[in-house]
C-alpha cells in the first residue's frame, strides 16, 4: 500500500514542478487504472463491469505485480529528472556570437571564394567523369576482346635496313634542301617499312592498287580509357593526295568489327582539303612543307619533295626517322689496355708521358 501511495505522491509532485507533465502523468494515470481493472476482472468477477476511478488500494495491492509497480516508479523517477533538466535549460539564456564575428570578412570568403571553388570543382569533376564516360563507352563499343588477323609480308632485316636507310636518306636530304629525286615505294616496300616498326609488326597492312590505299589493321587500345585488353579491328579504302600546301582525303569505305560504318558518318570524311591556309597548326604546316606533291600511281606511293629547303613559310621542317631492325653483331674480344705510363711535371713544357720524354 506504500508503494502506491508513494506512486501517486510523485505523480502530484512532478505535476507541480512541471505543469506540462501534468497532462502526461494523467494519461498514464488513466492507462494505470485501466490495466488494474483489467487484471482485476480476470481475477475477480465483481470488478468485471468496473470502469471508473481507481479501485481500494487493497484491491490494487493484490493486483498489480510488484515489477509493474517498479517499473512504474523507475519511469516516475526518470521523469522527474527530465522535467528539472528542461526547466533548467528553458531558464538558461543561450550564448550568441557577435555581430562583428557573424559578418565582415569570413561571410566575403565564404561567398566570394569558397562557393565558385566548390561550384568549379563540382563542375570540372562532373564534365570529367562524363568525358570519361562516354570516351569509355566509345572505345567499348568499337573495339573486340580478340585481335583479328590481317595479312603478313615475309622480309628479311637486310631488306628491312636496306627500305628504311633509303627512307632515312631521303628524308635527311629534305630537310638540307638536297633531295631533287622522286621518293617510290612500292606496296611490298610500304608494308615491310610499316611492319619494321616497333609496336607494327603483323598489325598494319597496305594495298596500293588503282590510286587508292585499303588498310587492315588490328592495333591493341590498352593506353585508351577503357581499351585495356582490347583491339580496334578495322579496314579501310581512302584515297590520299597532297598537291603543294593542300592534302585531299576521302574515305571511300570502312569497317569496324566486320561491319560497315554508317553513312551518315563516312559522308563528313569524304572529299575533306585540309590546307596550311585553313589549319593554323606549324606542325602541319612543316610536315606539308617537306614535299611539293604526294600522289598513288598505279601500285606505288610516288613522293616529290619541295625543291627549297626552308618548306613552307613560318613553318619549319619536320624531323622524320624510321627505325631500323637491330642488327645483330658477333661479339669481338676488348683489346687489352696498356698499363698507363707514368707523367713528369717540366717546367715550361707540362705534363709529359715518361716514353716520350725519354725519346
């Protein structure tokens, strides 16, 4: 019986303290009751049609379980703790900083600064992740997992040296202004030069045939976004020409994966003049500026160089060099070194070997 009226004296105390848990407490008062009455219909009848108002504490002390009593109280008790924590804060006057801090040169940083730089570095992450994308994409959609295999030419190294010396020479003399011979090579002598080249071999082959160039080519994509692993297969039949400062290109057909490639694209890669005029670049301007016309003859790619050596106006002369085949050299015996011979100090003459010196 203590219990409860202990019970219901920290329900009217912690009303006083705290007028808004009067409220809460009367609820849960009001749930109290009606689970005493519950419990009680289910033990004694004559309390089954009990509705209102708490029962005799007796009735209530034979009812309710000693651990719902506790529990009640342990809420009570945290409750209570609860109100004087809220009355304390309510009655605390919170701390505001000052206006000279809020405003003044932190606010001008804030807006002036780190928002562009938070905005430009949104904006530069996002155009990079989509260029990534959709270069990505790109290198997925027209390369294979597997290299196709194209036509090989048989060469030995001489006859490798022998093209790419020749093409060596000819260059070395462009950019002296000494060549005056026509440059020809045949598809054969195309097609051994190309595949001499490192990273080429069995990966690029040429046809010259009725003035146009067809190639097949199978060349890994491992240093493209995306590409590790992969290889862009594709052939192709163009027909190239250089008269003076002006390139014409036209590709007649191409296909990727074995597939032809769509038309609406091959149309903007037919007929293209590329001229030093219209394309500002002093790289561009000096490899036009090496030769005075390029043209396919039948099966022979025919090069006749400029006849000045100072190319094209504001544009130097471009460097070009191919490889050569490492030739292999049987390894020759080192001389045997002299043992050195001693030096003398003579006044007006220098140092001098002691031989010559005995001479």
């Amino acid at each position: 019986m203590r219990r409860e009226r202990v019970l219901l004296g920290g329900i009217e105390e912690l009303s006083v303290i705290k007028p808004f848990w009067l409220r809460s407490w009367g609820v849960l008062k009001r749930v109290a009751e009606l689970e005493a009455v519950r419990c009680l219909s289910l033990v004694q009848p004559e309390f089954s049609d009990f509705r209102q108002g708490l029962p005799p504490l007796h009735c209530l002390k034979s009812a309710m379980r000693r651990r719902a009593v506790s529990y009640l109280l342990s809420v009570a008790e945290s409750l209570q703790h609860f109100a004087l924590h809220e009355q304390k804060t309510m009655n605390t006057t919170p701390h505001m900083p000052s206006a000279n801090r809020r405003g003044g040169i932190r606010k001008l940083f804030l807006c002036g600064c780190l928002l562009p730089m938070l905005l430009l570095g949104i904006g530069v992450v996002g155009a990079a992740g989509y260029g990534w994308y959709f270069l990505t994409g790109k290198v997925v959609e027209y390369t294979e997992t597997e290299p196709r295999s194209v036509p090989t030419v048989a060469y030995t190294d001489d006859e490798a040296n022998e093209i790419a010396q020749r093409a060596n020479e000819f260059f070395q003399r462009v950019q002296i202004g000494n060549a005056d011979e026509q440059f020809v090579l045949s598809t054969r002598d195309l097609n051994v030069l190309l595949n001499s080249q490192p990273g080429l071999k069995d990966r690029v082959f040429v046809t010259l045939q009725n003035g146009r160039l067809r190639a097949d080519l199978s060349i890994p994509t491992d240093r493209m976004p995306g590409g590790s692993g992969r290889f862009l297969n594709a052939s192709g039949e163009l027909a190239l020409a250089l008269d003076d400062t002006t390139v014409s290109l036209s590709v007649i057909e191409a296909e990727v994966k074995g597939e032809p490639v769509d038309e609406s694209l091959l149309s903007q890669l037919r007929d293209l003049k590329l001229s030093t005029e219209e394309i500002q670049d002093p790289r561009f301007a000096a490899l036009v500026g090496m030769f005075q016309k390029v043209t396919i003859l039948d099966d022979r790619l025919v090069v006749q160089p400029r006849p000045t050596a100072d190319g094209l106006a504001g544009g130097g002369v471009a460097h070009v060099k191919f490889s050569e085949p490492p030739v292999t050299k049987a390894a020759t015996p080192e001389p045997s070194k002299k043992p050195s011979l001693p030096e003398i100090q003579i006044p007006g003459f220098g140092k001098v070997k002691y031989n010559e010196f005995a001479k």
